[in-house]
C-alpha cells in the first residue's frame, strides 16, 4: 500500500455511512399517490417461510408414471397459471426433469386472515381443465359469461400437442394439432366464426382463468390450426405449454407439504432486529474498549459489511430481485460477521505484537495488515469452499454452482431446502465483503486517520502507554 | 507461556470423553430425527375451550385410516395450547386427504374453532434423500478443504495438518450433535445449519493456528523442536482466539436472550447449540489440533529414524 492521505478516512467513512443508510432504511418518493422504491431498506427483505410461515410443496405425477419434459412443463405451467388466480405472486416454483418433481414455495400475504393453505395445495395439483370457448365475454370478476359460459368448443382432451412453430414469413406462433373428434367439432366451429362479420374469437381457459383470445380468420377443418399474435419465443412456449397441461393424462400428486402459520411473523422480525443491533453495539463497545482506535475503525468496517450484506439480500436496486432470507441465512449472517470480526482482531492483535517489538506506528500498521492477510486469506477461502458447495448442492437446479457440482450431487434430485441455499448465499456474500470491508476499507482509514498528529500515539494503537 | 503440547493427554482425555458419552446418549436415548430427514407427518391444530383428546385421536385414526400419537404443546408467542398429532405413516399424507381431514376435525368438533397451525409433511424417500445429500455436502467440503490445506501449508506438511483440521472438525459436529441428544431438540433444518457454521468457524479458526505455525517455522527454520514450535505458535496467537469467541458468543448470548424475551423459540433452540458449537470450535482449534499434529510429527520423526538406522 503506498501513501493513504488524510482526507481518505472521511471518504471511506461517508462512503460506508451512505451504503449503511439507504441499505436499511431504503429510498423512496411519492410523487402523487404513486410510491416509487429507489433503493430497497431491510424492510424489503424477502423472508423465507420457515420465518413468516408460508407453504413448501413438492408435487410428482402418480407413482410409477413416467413423465415427459414436455408434461413436466406443462405441469408446472398449470401451477403457475393457478398461483396467480389465487393471487399469489410472491412464489419459487423449481421443477426437476430428472426426478418429475416440481417444488413450489410460496409465503403468506401479509394481513392474511381467512387463507386455506390446505385447500389451496389440494387445488393446485389438480387436474387441469382446459376449454376453447366462443366469444371472450366475461363477468366482473373475469368469469366466463353469456355466451362464453354456454358454448364449450373444444375440452383438454380433444388437444393432441401444442407447440411453438415458425412460419414461411418468420412469425412464431403456436401450432395446434386436435384429435379426429376434435378436428370435427373445431371445423364446425371455426366455419361459422369465421363468416361472422367481424370474425369470431375463440377463448381458451385453463380453469377460471383466461389464457388466449385468438380471432378466427379461417374455417379450419383438418385439425390443425395455428395462433399467431406476435409472440416472441419464451411467450409462444408458454401458452403452448399451457395448452398441452389440458391434455395432461394424469393429476399432480403431493405427499411431502407443509404449512407453517404465520404466528412467529411480525413480532418475530422485530424481536430478531433488535437482538441483531443490540448485539452489533455490544461487538462495538468491546472492539473499542480492546483496541481503541482500530476498534473503531472495525467498527465502521463492520457496520460496512452488515450493510451490504442487506443489499446483496434485498437487491438493493429496485430492478435486481431479492434473495429469500431464511433462519439458517441468518446463521450465515452471523457466521460471516464473526469471520470479519474476526479478521479485525487478528490484524489489531498483530498490529500491537509490532508496536511492543518496538516498531514506529506507520510500521506496525504495515506489518499487522501483511502479516494477518494470510491467515485472514486462507481461512476466508475454506470458508467460501463451505459456501459455494451448499450452494451448488441445495441451490435451484440451473444456477451456476449448482451446474459446476452436478457431477457430485447429480444423483440427487434438487433439494426442497431453499433454506441451505440461503446460509450459502449470505456467507458467501459476507465474506466477499470482508476482503473489501474488514480488509481493504479498514487498512484504508487506518492509515489514513494514523497521519492525524493528534492520533499518533502508540498508546491508541495497544502499544505500551509512555 | 502455557505449555499446550506437554498437556495433551488431558485434551485427548477430555475430547475421548466426550465423543465416547455423545455416542453412548445417542445409541440409548437416540437421535430426535424431525420428520423433514426420516419422513412422515405432524399435524398442529389450535382449538379453543375444552377437547377430549382421545376422541379426536379416534377421530383422526378413523379418517387417516392409520395409527397416530397425539401431544399437546402450548405455544409461547400466543399462550394457547395446540394438539400436535403426529401419524405412524412415513410416506406423507395426500393433500386431498389432508383436506378431508379438517373437514371432518372441525365438523365433529365444532365448538372447539378448530384451526390448522402448522403441517409438516414429509415423503421418506425425498426426507431421506435430503438427509444423503447433506452428508454427501459436508463430505465433499472435508475433502476439498483437506486438499486446500495440503497446498498452502506445504511447510508444516500440508496433508497431515488437512487431515487433523478435519479431526477437528468431526470432532465439533460431535459436541453440536450431543446437545441435540441431551437437551433433545430435533434435527431439523437448523441442526444442518448449526453443523455448517460450526464447520466453517472451526475450519477457520484451526487454519488461524497453522497459518502462525507455518510462520515461525519460516523465522526459526527447523532447528525448533516441533513441540516448542507449537507452543509459541499457540501461546502467539491465543489472543485472538479468545477475543474473538468471547465477542461472537456474547452477541449470540445477546440474540438468544432478546429472542427469548420476545418469545421466538425456533431461534434460541438454534443459537443455543451454535454457542456450544463455537466453543468446541476454539477449543480443538487451540488444543486438540496442535497437539495431534505434534504427535504426528514426532511419530513420523521416530519412524523415519528407525529406519535409518536399519539402513545402517
């Protein structure tokens, strides 16, 4: 490290006071009646179930069926579709193609009073019904009315397969293909809309929920037929994925859910806030009281990397999503402030071993810092070894640990613990911030606030009082 | 300067000890297995007024169509008492029977509000699954650390030292694992969570140690008899290791004692054996691994003599 000057402290310090002020408390506007999150506080943290009390399900097709991707795709599309009109978007949803199972996790809504989680986990395994149905005319609350409600064209099973195509002009649309039954009824059905002036529209439901409303510009009598409407890619999969769960032979089957009320919610939030500040001072009054100066410095460094630790969880911007905070995320969280606690103590005691061997203090600051890297370097690492493994063998199956991993946890199916994949993150994330913070931020103001003739004594720094 | 090395049959006494009654409580009191590793369902329903809890177990069995145990557990956060019912079954229960269940609960005991508090339903094979595949993780992350250690501290020989590191480290899980079967609190989700910051907190706290080890070994070169060599490692370095315990137990100290205040259970029955954990942790760092490796290395020394002296 060449020269630090004075005026880096102050830097350092504002720098990490901004990260540590907006991180919690977060920053909004309203402009009118419209709320606007610039940066997102702790109270945008996303808790896991086991925290606010939620729903953990694990759905699979009946015992010995074995389910194509195609099904698995369009299963978990039902189970999104049905997410939604229950008005739960707060939702993980993972399915594995290896093992047919998909995982679904969803918290409960805050002010929650008459849900049935019961109810709602019978409901979204079962079968889907799928229907084509004549007008898009629907009621207030989005029901099929009129004529919509009296005239079913085509069910799920009159569907043999749905995908996404590509046309001659390069338009993706989803290409239908019906059963001779069907191709029967949709001839019917499509000469008499498309004569109509305007043309006709058919809707297609899954359940209660209106999924396409596509006009019929041709009488189709061989069954198969085309939806355009400018779909991109993920789009044209999507519906055609839904259109296919209509056809699904069989009902998703649960026997591992459960339900955690949410009792422990608010109060417990609250409670675990305090005991996490109270601690935090705590740390603070013994890190001052045992090394004085440096003491404060890990203090600042310290509330640096709590800080971005709620950042990294909340997302901190608006535009980037949060990571579910669960108990043993928490534990992470305590685990990667003790390693940086740690790493100050280390330095500090260094620090004070040079000034008794009789170094000036500028020297006994260089040395502390090089000579307590290694061990803050190699125990750090082993540390990250322990995050990085958690998160490949318990983390969603597409993410990048978890490919890395796959030749080890490979014979497993993915994991319904959301909660070991959050330990992972935050440890993996606290101590990142611990080479920033406990390590280049704190060697950052110490040597700077060193070069205050106030603050050069020895004595401030654990060497011998003159 | 304590002499470390000179007591170390007091350490392996203590640590034999404590290895050897934690396996005797497991092997006769038994490991409180929770239902998310060994499958099979609990069921927690709030109720108001009186219930007769043989008639709701019969009532239970009848719909279920199986045997079930029933406790009662009062819930601190809301004072009221709950029926916690949980069934012989490990294979999990159908959420269509689930349903049918509290439909017929709360039709014959309708003057009770009976209320669905919390379900905890497992499949054993994936409770199992997940149980394997914990155990594969913390395996995994032995081995890579013992090869990370074997490269950095090739000075003081690496692949031993990975090895006693990781000693330690069972060593740990094992007091971690005897407050969960003396103090009976489940293995759950937190047991993971408690054995995995242990891990890296022991892991980090040994390699503090060596790291100091392999330093001196550089300064005093290998004229130091290894014996001396860890003691001054560790007698330099045992500051650190008690500030930095005392100050990371008495922030747990402060959450569980808040937590406990404010009635959060699953947090103080989590934080309690990350206490014991920590200690454990600090305490094989400090005395148990330098020791062992001083035997190693002694023992080695004596090998590699006498057979220098067949040669000749």
């Amino acid at each position: 490290m060449k020269k630090v000057g004075k005026p880096v402290f102050f830097v350092v310090f504002v720098l990490i006071l901004l990260l540590t002020l907006t991180a919690f408390l977060g920053v909004s506007t309203t402009f009118g009646d419209i709320p606007t999150t610039w940066i997102k506080g702790a109270q945008d943290i996303r808790w896991g179930i086991d925290v606010r009390g939620g729903v953990d399900a694990t759905f699979s097709p009946p015992d010995g069926y074995d389910a194509t991707d195609e099904e698995m795709a369009a299963a978990e599309q039902i189970i999104k579709v049905r997410m939604v009109s229950q008005n739960i978007t707060d939702y993980e949803i993972y399915t594995d193609y290896d093992k047919d199972r998909i995982i679904v996790r969803f918290p409960w809504k805050e002010d929650e009073t008459d849900f049935n989680p019961e109810d709602a986990i019978a409901e979204l395994g079962a079968t889907a019904r799928l229907t084509f149905r004549e007008g898009y005319e629907t009621d207030a609350s989005g029901l099929p009315s009129g004529v919509t409600a009296d005239t079913i064209i085509l069910e799920g099973k009159d569907v043999e397969e749905a995908a996404p195509a590509m046309t001659n002009t390069n338009e993706i649309v989803v290409s239908l293909k019906l059963t001779s039954e069907g191709a029967e009824k949709f001839a019917e059905a499509t000469t008499r809309l498309s004569s109509q002036s305007p043309k006709g529209i058919i809707s297609i439901w899954m359940d209660d929920v209106m999924i396409s409303y596509p006009r019929v510009n041709d009488a189709i009598l061989n069954g198969e037929a085309s939806i355009s409407g400018g779909f991109d890619a993920a789009g044209a999969k999507e519906l055609a994925d839904k259109i296919n769960a209509g056809a699904l032979p069989f009902a998703l089957q649960t026997t591992n859910f459960s339900t955690i009320s949410p009792t422990l919610g608010v109060g417990a939030r609250d409670a675990m806030v305090l005991a996490g500040f109270i601690a935090f001072i705590a740390i603070c009054v013994l890190m001052i009281i045992l090394y004085r100066l440096p003491g404060i410095v890990a203090c600042i460094a310290l509330m640096g990397q709590a800080a971005g630790t709620i950042a990294a969880i909340t997302g901190y911007l608006p535009s980037i999503s949060s990571f579910t905070l669960t108990l043993p995320g928490i534990a992470g969280i305590i685990l990667s402030i003790g390693v940086g606690v740690d790493a100050n103590v280390i330095t500090y005691e260094r620090i004070r071993e040079e000034l008794r061997l009789g170094r000036g203090i500028d020297a006994a600051i260089d040395a502390g810092y090089k000579r307590a890297f290694t061990a803050i370097f190699d125990g750090n690492i082993t540390v990250v070894f322990v995050a990085v493994i958690l998160m490949g063998a318990f983390g969603p199956p597409a993410s990048i640990f978890a490919m890395m991993l796959k030749p080890v946890f490979g014979i497993f199916g993915s994991s319904t613990t959301g909660a070991i994949y959050s330990f992972g993150y935050t440890l993996l994330v606290g101590i990142i911030l611990n080479f920033l913070m406990g390590v280049t931020a704190s060697r950052l103001m110490l040597k700077s606030l060193s070069k205050f003739k106030p603050l050069r004594k020895a004595w401030l720094y654990g060497g011998e009082k003159k | 300067m304590i002499d470390f090395v000179g007591k170390r049959k007091i350490f392996f006494i203590i640590s034999i000890a404590l290895v050897a009654v934690t396996l005797l409580g497991s092997l006769f009191l038994g490991l409180n297995l929770d239902i998310q590793y060994k499958g099979g369902t609990m069921l927690t329903y709030s109720y108001t007024g009186d219930i007769n809890k043989d008639d709701f177990l019969s009532k239970v069995q009848e719909v279920v169509g199986g045997s079930a145990a029933i406790q009662e557990s009062s819930d601190l956060a809301t004072g009221s008492t709950n029926l916690v019912v949980s069934l012989a079954s490990t294979s999990g229960l159908s959420a269509d029977k689930q349903v049918e269940l509290t439909d017929a609960l709360s039709q014959t005991f309708a003057a009770n509000n009976i209320h669905t508090e919390s379900i905890s339903n497992v499949n054993a094979s994936i409770g199992r699954e997940f149980f394997l595949k914990s155990l594969v993780a913390v395996l995994f992350a032995a081995i890579v650390m013992v090869v990370y250690i074997g490269f950095r501290f090739k000075r003081i020989s690496g692949w031993s030292a990975g090895v006693m590191a990781v000693i330690a480290l069972v060593h740990d899980i094992i007091a971690v694992v005897a407050v969960f079967v003396f103090f009976r609190l489940s293995v759950d989700a937190n047991f993971m969570a408690v054995v995995l910051t242990i891990l890296g907190y022991s892991i980090n706290d040994t390699i503090v140690i060596y790291d100091r080890i392999r330093e001196n070994r550089r300064i005093y070169g290998q004229k130091l008899p290894v014996g001396e060599l860890v003691n001054k490692s560790i007698n330099q370095s045992m500051k650190r290791a008690i500030v930095t315990t005392v100050t990371t137990v008495m922030a747990l100290v402060v959450i569980a004692v808040v937590t406990l205040i404010f009635n959060v259970t699953p947090i103080v029955t989590f934080v309690f054996p990350l206490i014991i954990g920590l200690l454990s942790g600090t305490y094989s760092s400090v005395c148990l691994v330098p020791c062992m490796w001083v035997m190693w290395q002694e023992y080695r020394a004596k090998k590699a003599q006498q057979t220098d002296a067949k040669k000749k």
